[in-house]
C-alpha cells in the first residue's frame, strides 16, 4: 500500500476557507470601514453624496433667562482690543510630563473698555457762571471695565497630555482646565489694558463729548478736570 501524505492547501474539498484566504478578507473589510471613515470626512466634495455620511448640528439649547437689569450711569468712551498667546503647563510633582500632566497653548483675543462714571457726581462738582457762559466740571477717572473674549477669535493652537490625562478624558470631561486657560487669558488681558494709555484716551474722550455738547448749549468756555 502506498500512503498519501496530506498538506493544508491540497485540501479543497472542505468548508472551511484557507488561512490566507481569511486573513485576506478581513485586511479587506478593515481597508474598506477605514475608507468609509475617511469619505465621511471627505465626502462634501462629491455633489449628491453630502447628506449620506455628513454630520448633523442640533441646538436643543433652553430659553435664555433674564436675571437683572442694571441702570448704567456711565460714559462708555474707549475700548481697547487685545490678543495674548497662553502657554499654560499643569505638572505633578514626582511624575514625568508623559504620565502626569497637561500643556495648552492657547489665543486669547478680547476687548476691554474703559469708562467714566457719572453717579457720583454732586452738585459742587458742576459750577457755572451767572450768565451761564463758563462751565467748570470734575469727574472722577475713569476706570477699566472687564475683558470680554471673543470665541469667534479665541481658539486653543495646542494641548499635550500625559497618559493619565489622557485616559481620564475617556471617561469624563474637564472642563475645569479650559476655564483656568481662560481666566489665565482674561487675566494678561487686563494688565496688558492697565499699561496701556486706555483710560487717558477715556478721558481725553469724555473731554471732548462735554465741551462739544455744552458748547451746543450756548457756553463758550468749558473746563473738564478728573481727580
């Protein structure tokens, strides 16, 4: 008798596929599901197809509450625009930045103004002559308000984590480190608003508004001081 000895790719007569065959259809299927990702981010390009894997927005914010409503006895007279760069580093003690740890850089653009307010102001600091043709006021300087970003030109550029951070982000949100670049933003914002001249120019503004309106008013001479 004679014996045949058997090799795994002379088998042809069973059902199930060959090693190769099976690895070849699965390197196909994951190609095809990557391929598929891609278009969708791609897929705007094809006229027709851009509903068929686009992503879709849904406001499904609530009505907007009015808290309070503030009477302003001020004169809004300068307002400054500002852009700071934030590179912003959270290390932990005894661990490498490739454990522990979080780098964001960051744009901040925002605008400040500057004010004088006008509620303090007696009686004994507007005076005017009998025939009401000389005006003399003081008012107080004037003051800085608060930083406002602007999101449509505040963006982060950059955020390196460490491994732990990164797995925390997988489970829940930190919003926390957002808000410290931002106050962190805000904050530079308003040094950067108090060395500059803003509050000069508020007042060299405010100047002009009241000699011009009470030169309107038939005065011929007005004089504006701040103390």
């Amino acid at each position: 008798m004679t014996s045949t000895e058997a090799h795994p790719e002379d088998d042809r007569t069973g059902t199930r596929p060959p090693r190769t065959h099976r690895w070849r259809t699965a390197l196909i299927a994951v190609v095809a599901v990557l391929a598929l990702l891609f278009l969708g981010t791609r897929i705007h390009l094809l006229p027709g197809f851009g509903d068929l894997l686009g992503e879709q927005s849904h406001d499904r914010t609530g009505p907007t509450l009015l808290q309070s409503i503030q009477d302003l006895n001020r004169y809004e007279a300068a307002e400054g625009n500002f852009q700071v760069v934030v590179d912003f580093q959270k290390d932990a003690k005894f661990l490498p930045d490739a454990i522990r740890g979080t780098r964001t850089l960051y744009v901040g653009a925002g605008t400040v103004g500057s004010y004088v307010d006008f509620s303090g102001i007696g009686k004994n600091d507007v005076t005017t002559n009998a025939d009401r043709t000389t005006a003399t006021i003081r008012l107080p300087h004037a003051q800085l308000g608060k930083p406002a970003l602007d999101p449509d030109r505040s963006y982060t550029v950059d955020k390196q984590r460490g491994l732990l951070d990164r797995l925390g982000d997988l489970f829940s949100d930190n919003p926390d480190s957002e808000q410290a670049v931002t106050k962190l933003a805000a904050r530079h914002i308003t040094d950067a608003a108090k060395d500059s001249q803003l509050t000069k120019r508020a007042e060299t503004n405010t100047t002009a508004m009241l000699v011009g309106l009470l030169h309107s008013l038939g005065f011929t001479s007005v004089s504006v001081s701040y103390a």
